[in-house]
C-alpha cells in the first residue's frame, strides 16, 4: 500500500477541506497519482476536488443485491461482482483517483461491502504513491477496519476548549482500538488573531503527538466550500494552502 493518510475529527471541523488541500498539495509536489477515498457518507470530497461520484461502494452494493437476486449474475461470485462494481466506480482524474462509500442503499448493513472495500482498497492502492482517506466524523471507518495502520494520523479540531477535549478523546479511542500510526498530527483549524488555543500544549503532550499544524479562519476556502468550488482553484498564495505545503514538504516528500 501506499503511503497513507487518513483524516478524521467531529464534525464540521473541516475535514474534507483538509484532505483535498493535502490531496491538492501531494499532486503539486510530483506526488502523483494520489488515490483519494471518501469514506463519510456525509462528506462531498468529489465537489471539492471538482469530480463527481456517479456512483459509490453504497449503489454498487445495492445493484449487486438486486443482481444475484434476479438471477442476473450467472457465472461470477458475488464478491467478484460487488469487486467489479467498485471498480467501475472509481473517478480518473488528472493527478488523482477517487473511490466513494456514499450512503448504504436498501436493506442491509455495511458489513459485506467494507469487507469487499478493504480487500479492494488494498489492491488498487498498491497502484499509488500516496493514499488520503477521508473519514467519518470520529473513527469509524478506522474502527470497521477499512484500514488497519496508516503511516499518518491526522486529528482535526476548532481552537475551542470542548475542540481540544475532542482531540483528547479521539486520541484515547485510537489507542482503545489499537491503531498503528507512524506519525500523528495535530491540525488547529479556523484559528483567529494567529493564537493558538491555550490548551494545546496540555494537548500535545497527552496525546504525544508529532506535529501540531495551526491553520488560521480564512473566508476565501469557506466561500470555496459552500459553493462546492474545487479547490484546484484555489492560488497557491493562499495561507493555508501555504502552511499545508510546508506539512508535505517537510515531512512526506523525500
């Protein structure tokens, strides 16, 4: 597998605006092809990477139901199916891939599908340099064991108090279900008047982490977000844009 990057934190952080700038970033530094994997159903990674999911790991698994059910399957597993479909659904972009879980469609749970995703997930991404997966609010994804390790761990939270006791209690639960991490980083998003919040020394400490990244508020990737502007458009002035460069530059290229 690649090198991978998952991204997590409660929610309205700002967590799929931080995987395509890192998404963004790795393809401006030759780190290219990047497979990016949308792993919240609530999430619009495509929208910000200014692609679209026409179809996710969700539809496939239910037109596969609908498929054996019918009898319109003759002559391949249902496994090799759903693995066909979700293979199908993968988004070729310039510099990158995108493979979405969208939503469960019909009766069910997720089980089977992220069974499937996972052997999926770790057979294409043999295929790409570097992997950035986009989670669910928390760590859910990561607790169904779509990924098992990753080679960084990247916990997002507002400069809040409650934001810093987040970062506390995803960091906990990592250890509570036993991730594996090479490098854990800290990422401080929308801070105001270039302060840090208080808490996060106490933070860092408890959590042992090995970077802590401070973004500032900016209005111009708010405004990118709402209206579901790719972030490809973003120039490469941008200050975050900038501090999210240094991030790579420093500590993934080689």
């Amino acid at each position: 597998m690649g090198y991978l990057i998952a991204v997590t934190g409660k929610g309205g952080v700002g967590k799929t605006t931080i995987s395509s700038l890192l998404i963004k970033q790795l393809i401006a530094n030759g780190m290219e092809p990047v497979l990016a994997i949308d792993a919240d159903p609530n999430s619009c990674l495509d929208a910000a990477l200014g692609v679209k999911a026409e179809s996710t790991v969700g539809s496939a698994r239910e037109e596969v139901r609908q498929e054996v059910q019918g009898g319109m399957s003759a002559g391949i597993s249902k496994q090799e199916l759903l693995q066909l479909k979700i293979a199908e659904s993968l988004v070729e972009a310039r510099g990158f891939d995108l493979i979405a879980m969208g939503r469960p469609e019909g009766a069910g749970c997720y089980c089977y599908a992220n069974n499937v995703l996972k052997s999926v997930i770790t057979e294409i991404s043999n295929e790409y340099p570097y992997v950035v997966l986009d989670n669910e609010a928390g760590l859910e994804n990561l607790s169904r064991r779509i990924v098992q390790e990753v080679n960084m761990l990247v916990l997002i939270s507002d400069p809040s108090n409650s934001g810093m006791e987040t970062l506390k209690r995803l960091y906990t639960l990592s250890c509570e279900m036993n991730i594996k991490y090479d490098q854990l980083l800290l990422v401080i998003n929308r801070i105001r008047n270039g302060k840090m919040p208080e808490k996060i020394e106490e933070v860092r400490a408890f959590t042992k982490a090995d970077h802590v990244l401070g973004l500032p508020d900016d209005g111009e990737i708010a405004a990118f977000a709402e209206n579901n502007r790719s972030i490809f458009e973003l120039q490469d002035d941008n200050e975050v844009l900038k501090k999210i460069n240094d991030i790579i530059k420093s500590k993934l290229k080689k």
